[in-house]
C-alpha cells in the first residue's frame, strides 16, 4: 500500500504536523517505499512491467489535476475525502471473490492487449499461474482517480490501485500489489516536484520519514511473496476500516490523541 496512507494520518494526529506538509512528506516517503520494495518483486516475477508502464500514463495524469486541486480545498475536506477512499477501498477489498480466482489457460484474445497478459510463481502450490488482464479502459479511468487522489490526499494511491486492480482488471492480490508499488514511485515523483516547488517539502520531516519507508519497504516485500493470500486481503480490510474511521474523527474535529 506504500507508506503514505500510514503516515498522513501519524504525522497530522500523533506529530501534530501541518496536514499539506504531513502530504508532501508522505510523498517523498512514497518515493523511497517504492524504490525498496521494487527489487524483490521484480526477482520474484511478481511484478507485470507491461501493464504498469501503460497504466501509469493515466496515473501521472491524475496525479497533476490532483495537485492543482490540492491547493484550495481545506483540511477538513481532505480528511473527509480521506475517510471515504478508505472505506470504498475496503468495502471492494471483502467483496471480492473469498477465494482467489485462478485460470489454468489464459483466454484467446486478438489485439495488443494479450502482451499485457502473463504469470507468476505461487510458493504454495509450486508453479507459475497464469492470468489475463480483464476491462483495461475501466482500470484506465480507476488509475486516472488513484493518481488524482494520491497527489491529493499523499497516500501513494496503492489503497486504491490495488482494490481497483483487484476487482477491475482481475489481477492475483499479488501480482497487484507488486505492480502497485511498481507504479506509485512514478505517480509520486510526478507530484512531489510540484509540492517541492509550492513549499510543502520539508526536509527536516521528509528525510527520516523516507529512510524509515525503505527499511520497511524491503522488509514487507520479501514478506509478501511468502504469506497466505486471504489473510494478506483479511488484513488490508482491517487496516483501511481502522484508518478510515480515524480520518473521519479528524474530519469533525475529534482528535482522540493530544
């Protein structure tokens, strides 16, 4: 999910941090999320390159509209719009199939589309799955919203890639995990100049926040290629109804941590 949706949320309400410089922080440590965890997934053959570099066009320009927006709307707004991504990212998250669809051929189609096609290694069973990407023009406009929302909000959008990868285009929770976190490096560096360039980067934030994001990122992605996959969704669930809850008490100005 990257480390923004995480952050904004620690930095505003236990820091105490300005909310648009918590955001600019945040994107700078969604940055360095995804260069740490980039590594293992790509030697894992998790990550669909193909499909991250077509869909990325949508995202980057998403994230651009998503900066021009954030400049004029209030805190509370932000944390409001917060909460309800959130909660629609978990309510298609624990609607999804219980069980992880899984195709042993990979359906003939005509056109450029079959190359974003492909597999990847499942430990447990002990060989390559197949799959197909489904509805490419809806998981387009899905990632135009993620990347407008991830400027926006600072959270890296992967707590929406993945739901809409998920549900839209039928990807394994895996491989769209890994191809998220492929994709929100280059949805934030789109973003993050802007806010450089408006004032909302401090380094003196920004920097141990970043640091902190690549020690972890590389712990979570040798993890996730060995963790069971319905306890991996069971737990994004969990964590975006906790956030979401959270954001919507600072939306009224309930703050539960002085």
């Amino acid at each position: 999910m990257a480390s923004g949706v995480f952050l904004v949320p620690i930095l505003v309400i236990f820091g105490g941090i300005n909310l648009h410089l918590a955001i600019g922080a945040s994107i700078v440590s969604v940055i360095a999320c995804s260069c740490g965890s980039a590594a293992p997934f790509l030697k894992g053959r998790l990550t669909n390159i193909r499909l991250a570099v077509v869909l990325e066009i949508a995202t980057t320009a998403g994230a651009l509209c998503g900066f021009l927006v954030s400049g004029v709307l209030s805190n509370a707004v932000l944390y409001a719009i917060f909460s309800a991504v959130l909660l629609i990212s978990a309510y298609q998250m624990f609607a999804r199939r219980r069980v992880e669809m899984v195709r042993n051929s990979i359906p003939a189609r005509q056109g450029w589309a079959r190359r974003l096609d492909s597999s990847y290694p499942d430990q447990g069973l002990g060989r390559n799955i197949p799959y197909s990407v489904d509805r490419l023009g809806l998981g387009l406009a899905l990632m135009y919203v993620a990347g407008l929302l991830s400027a926006l909000l600072g959270i890296g959008s992967g707590v929406l890639k993945i739901p809409a990868m998920d549900a839209a285009l039928h990807l394994p929770l895996k491989v769209s995990s890994a191809t998220s976190n492929f994709m929100i490096g280059v949805t934030a560096a789109a973003s993050a100049t802007a806010y450089l360039v408006r004032g909302d980067i401090n380094t003196t934030i920004a920097g141990p926040v970043a640091v902190g994001s690549v020690v972890g990122a590389i712990a979570g992605a040798k993890l996730l290629v060995w963790l069971p996959t319905e306890k991996l969704r069971l737990s994004f669930v969990i964590v975006l109804l906790l956030l979401a809850a959270q954001m919507l008490l600072a939306s009224l100005g309930i703050n539960l941590v002085r």
